[in-house]
C-alpha cells in the first residue's frame, strides 16, 4: 500500500482484544503508539506479539508492506512455550 507523498499515513487504533501472532515487516516501518503513557517505539523486522494490555495506535511510514500471521488464543503457549 502506498500513500501520497508528503501526506501522512493514517493512524490504525487498535483496541485491547486477544490476539496473539508473529508479524513480518517486508517494506516501510511500523511504531506503536501507546495514547495513555504518550510512549512510541520503533518495532523490529519480525516480532511476536501477545494479548496487548492497552490500546495501541499503529503509525506506519507512507509505503508499507506486511505479512499479519494471527493464531488463535493459545496458540504461542502450545508452540513456544510462551505465557
């Protein structure tokens, strides 16, 4: 997906729910947001992700490409052993 240059991507919210993944980032960059504690971090090329315990605002760089695998709840446990 690519937006206009010099116009700024638009924000994706995303609420609390349970979902859990791996996320693979192809092009462009990805920070997260937190609008409680007004921290935003940079994510890494690949991350794993769990439930989140508070929304989350994705800001994400005008061209971008992606790969959103979502397991069902559970799923990191039985595979990985993570909680």
């Amino acid at each position: 997906m690519q937006f206009p240059a010099g116009a700024p991507p638009p924000v994706k919210v995303y609420p609390v729910n349970p979902e859990e993944g791996i996320t693979f980032i192809l092009e462009g960059n990805l920070r997260v947001a937190n609008p409680e504690s007004g921290l935003s971090q940079a994510r890494t090329r690949s991350y794993v992700f769990g439930q989140p315990s508070s929304r989350q605002d994705l800001v994400l760089s005008p061209h971008f490409r992606f790969i959103h695998v979502r397991f069902e709840p559970g799923t990191l446990y039985r595979l990985f052993r993570l909680p």
